[in-house]
C-alpha cells in the first residue's frame, strides 16, 4: 500500500479469534500470528483477542478499524435541545400531559426565595419535606390533584446565568415584583428576556402586607414595559400576595394551573429521556450526582447514560424528597447516581446503547487513568491500592463498589481504575500493568491470551465467586501495606549505683530495681535529670554474679549494656520491649 493510499477501514467486535480476524482482514492466520508475537502476545488461531489489541494488530498490517457496533449517536446540547422538542410537538408520536416547569424572577430583595420556601413548605404533603436540602434546585407541590414543578435560579447568579438554566427549561415565569420598591434594573432586564423569548409570564406584586404598598403603582411601571394585565386589557394575570405570611399563594398556584391548562405542555412518554443537568457534585458516599430535570421521555434505573463528557448506567434515581424511583417521567426533577463522574451543568442527559457506552468507556479510559495517577501524586504519605473490577453483571460491578468504596482510612486508599463487565481481557492486563494495579474478577476468568500475559508482565490476577470473599481479600492487600504498628511494654527501672567497666560500645553497671523488674535481653533507655538522654540493649543480666532471666523490684544488679550512650551514676535506666503488630482494615 503507497503511503498516498488511505488504509482500508474493517469492522470488528469486541472479541474476535486469530482465524476470524484473519479472514477480516484477508490475509494469512500466519501473519496475524507473527504480529502477535512482535508485540509479546502468543495466541493460537483459535483464541479470542479483545477489539484493541485487534486494532493494534489490523494497524500494523495495514488496515483501520471500527467497531462493529453503531457509532455513538450525536451528543445533544441545551443549544439544539429546543428543537427536539419543538419537532416533538409537531410529530406524530402520541403526547401525553405534563406538569409546568416554573421559575421564579425578579430583582434582589424583591422575595423570590421566600416565595419559593413558602411555596414549598405549605404546600409539598407533611413527611416530604424532610428529605429536601438546601441543595435540591428543584422541586415539585400538588395543588388540585395536578403536579407543578419549581425550578429555583439562585438569586446571586449572573442573568446569563438564568437564561441558559432557570429560562431555557422553564414554561412559565412567575414575576415577582415588590410592591414597595416597584420595577428595578433587573426586573426590566427579566421582563426584555420574557418578551424575547415569549414565555406565558405571571406577575407576582410581593409584600402586599407592607404599609408602603403600592400595587397600582407597580401596574402601572409594568405597563410602561409592555406587562398588560387581563383588567387592563391585556393577558397577563397578576396576583397580590405576600411570601412571607403566606398571603394569596393558593392564588398563585391556581393561576400557574390556568395558564398550563391554556398552554396544554406534553411530552413523549415512551421514547429515552432526556434531561437537563441542574447541579452536580461528588458526594464521599454516594459518589457522582446529579440533580435534573426531564424534558421528555423517561429516564430508567439501569439505563446506559451520556451527559456532556461523562457516562455511566443510572443505578438509583431519587425525587426531590430522597424517594426512590424507578423511572422518571417529563417534569419531573431527579437525583440521578451511576456517573463515572459528575456531569456538568446545562448538559443534557440522554440514553444511549450499552455497546456505544462500553466503546466510549474505552476510548476515555487513557485520559482517566491518567488523571487518577496525576490524583495519586497530589499526596505522598498517603498509600494507594489500585484496582480494576471485572465481573459477570453490571450488578455485580455496582454492588462491588459500593462495598468497596468504604474501604481505607488517612492512610491507605483504595482507587479504581477502571471496572467492566465480561472476561479479564489483554487490554485489563495492559491497562494494569501501566497502573500497578491488580484485577479482581467475579464469576469471570482471564481469557487464556490474558492470562499469559498477566504472567509475563507480573500482573496480579484473583477471581472470586464470594463478593464478601472479594472485599477480605482486597482488605488484605491492603493491610499489608501498612506499616505495622509498634507496641511497647515496660516492665521496670534500675537505679544506678555504680559504673564497673566503660567500653567503646559497651558498660558494665550496677544498680537497684527502683520499680517493677528488669528482664534479660530487653532494650533499655537512659534517663537522665527527668530526661531521656540515650537507648540501647541489655547484654546480660546478672544477680549475685550469677546470670539471671530477671530481677524483681528492691533487688540488685548488675547490668550489660550496649550502646553508644554513657551512663553515669545517678541515672535510671528504664527496661522494656517493643513488638511489631500486623494492622487490619
């Protein structure tokens, strides 16, 4: 082939023998072989390659690959999301009724996030709120048997901030204006957005309790800026109320139901889901997760899942009061848990084909490794224990990790590399050779290929059938690289009384047991003026010129002591042992 001429693109799955790889790329099992060994891997005809060490080899001969499974769809954004949407609603699939999405605007200190606490606090059912933290962004209340859902744009955020989150999801905007203060900078540049965007608005005149109350008069600001309510005319419904004493917010809510029943939002049910990233974070227990909003379809428990750069299978989802759900319908906001990492807001999740996600895990599987060894080395004195999960379900790679991920202390941690589900392949051994990292397998075994290499480049491989079996072992490992602990034991003092013989390493002295006993071959410490001067050993022990085991308190001896120190009369010496003791996890 010319260097000119582009290489041949073939197909190739996850697992190919030599003899099937070989008739891929028409060309001798020969040379497939020979290729093989030029990169250190021994396989018979009949042996199974994984797809990377398969691209490896067709490179060499010549050819590029690609997997045999569909590329991985195109990733949707907040940009292009409008238009799904926009084309769902003009399609021919069957919709069905949704909950409005609300956001709340207005100017600092005109009482958005009063209004939305008390919203939330009256009228979310007694025993739900228990659940909702500071943290959930988004939330859901029942007026009439009909669900309407909030979503809350914190106020000290940029208004650039509010279109891309709080506006680009929300169906209607409540606008709350204070009746005092009347129309503000923001509340003008709040209004210039609705209008542009042509979002169904209602006013909300807040503080309607205050003495210096003018509703009328903020009517009439907001008309100069184009608001029109129905009494004047136009079409936008205003409501007196007061967040704070929870004046007219029934009001409120049966408005927002007005103006939803009028709009009559749907949604597709029965396709995937897609959903916006409202927050994210890694919680130490839980792990990635992520707090969204679906906008249509359903999201699932165990669903394979995309968002932005990151990926993973949904393994819990959870309403805006901690409830487990197992799918989550349009409207609904969700804490999602099963990220490799958490997403980034304003990214869309949707579901993709649990191949196109096995491929995406192993194209990104260099730069994460990488970034896992770049984490490794913020932190010398701290020891860690790398691993990589191979097993026959994902349910067992996700009940393994959750066990595991309570495993280490300030010491020693334990950092996962990588996890999958199937056989322990060539590209596991690589990958943990690279690492320094030990493959664990459960229900699985090494393919023969991998195994030899694993052999050859000194990479652990244990495989288990017991998860609690697993998890000792990994404890195991991991102890063993703790130092161990050291104990001491005292067992008494000598007074000195005289120096007999002074050496070069060693002295001969002699004394009284002042406290407890001295016991032959124990180590000894110097202390002198209530200070500890110096250490060394016994040599031997003697009472009465005769050699001894020990000697008990108010008797006399005499004492080898070995070591660079010199004693002097007057000092004490104090008689104990240290012994090593192996840690456990």
């Amino acid at each position: 082939m010319s260097e000119s001429e582009p290489k041949k693109i073939v197909t190739i799955a996850e697992t190919v023998s030599v003899k099937k790889l070989s008739d891929v790329l028409h060309v001798p099992v020969s040379a497939v072989i020979t290729e093989l060994m030029k990169n250190g891997i021994i396989a018979t005809i009949n042996e199974e390659i994984d797809f990377d060490t398969a691209s490896v080899i067709a490179s060499d001969l010549g050819f590029d690959t690609k997997p045999e499974e569909a590329e991985l769809e195109g990733k949707i954004t907040l940009e292009n999301l409008p238009e799904i949407l926009a084309a769902e609603q003009s399609g021919e699939e069957p919709l069905a009724p949704r909950a409005p999405v609300v956001t709340i605007l207005g100017h600092v200190d005109h009482g958005k996030t009063t209004l939305l606490d008390t919203i939330r606090k009256t009228n979310v059912a007694v025993g739900e709120a228990g659940g909702i933290t500071q943290r959930i962004s988004a939330y859901q209340v029942k007026k009439h048997g009909k669900m309407i859902t909030f979503i809350d744009t914190p106020g000290h955020e940029a208004f650039s901030g509010m279109r891309k989150r709080g506006m680009s999801i929300a169906d209607i905007a409540i606008l709350v204006v204070s009746a005092e203060d009347g129309v503000r900078p923001q509340t003008k540049e709040v209004i210039e957005f609705i209008k542009e965007k042509k979002i169904p608005v209602i006013v909300a005149i807040n503080k309607i309790d205050k003495p210096e109350a003018k509703p009328d008069r903020v009517k009439q600001e907001l008309a100069e800026y184009g608001i029109l309510f129905e009494d004047w005319g136009g079409d936008v419904i205003c409501n007196y109320v007061s967040a704070k004493n929870n004046i007219n917010i029934d009001k409120l809510l049966d408005s927002i139901l007005l103006v939803a029943e009028v709009e009559d939002f749907r949604a597709n049910q029965k396709r995937d889901g897609l959903a916006v990233v409202l927050e994210s974070n890694l919680d130490p227990q839980k792990g990635p997760v992520a707090t969204v909003l679906i906008r249509t379809g359903t999201l699932k428990v165990g669903q394979d899942i995309i968002a932005g750069g990151t990926f993973g299978r949904i393994r819990r989802i959870e309403d805006f009061a901690g409830r487990n759900l197992a799918a989550a319908l349009p409207s609904v906001p969700a804490t999602i848990f099963g990220f490799n990492e958490p997403p980034a807001v304003n990214d869309i999740v949707q579901v993709v084909s649990s191949k196109a996600l096995a491929r995406l895990k192993s194209q990104e599987q260099g730069d994460h490794t990488s970034l896992k060894k770049i984490r490794s080395e913020e932190d010398e004195n701290v020891k860690r224990f790398r691993i990589i999960i191979k097993a026959d379900v994902q349910g067992s790679v996700e009940a393994l990790e959750q066990i595991l991920s309570g495993v280490g202390n300030e010491e020693i941690v334990l950092e996962e590399i990588s996890s999958g589900v199937g056989a322990i392949t060539e590209s596991d051994v690589k990958l943990a050779e690279s690492a320094g990292a030990m493959i664990l397998g459960f229900n699985v075994e090494p393919t023969a290929v991998a195994k030899r290499m694993a052999e050859n480049a000194h990479v652990d491989i244990e495989t288990f059938n017991i998860i609690y079996k697993l998890v000792e072992a990994v404890k195991g490992h991991m102890s063993a690289l703790l130092p161990p602990e050291t104990i001491r034991t005292d067992f008494g003092r000598l007074s000195v009384l005289a120096v007999f013989k002074t050496g070069k390493r060693d002295m001969i002295v002699g004394g009284r047991v002042s406290e407890g006993k001295i016991v032959r071959g124990s180590l000894l410490e110097i202390k002198r003026d209530d200070e500890i001067i110096g250490n060394g050993a016994m040599g031997n022990l003697q009472r009465n010129k005769e050699n001894a085991d020990e000697v008990g308190q108010g008797n006399e001896c005499g004492v080898v002591f070995d070591g660079s120190m010199k004693i002097q009369v007057g000092d004490t010496l104090i008689c104990y042992k240290e012994e090593e003791k192996r840690r456990s996890l």
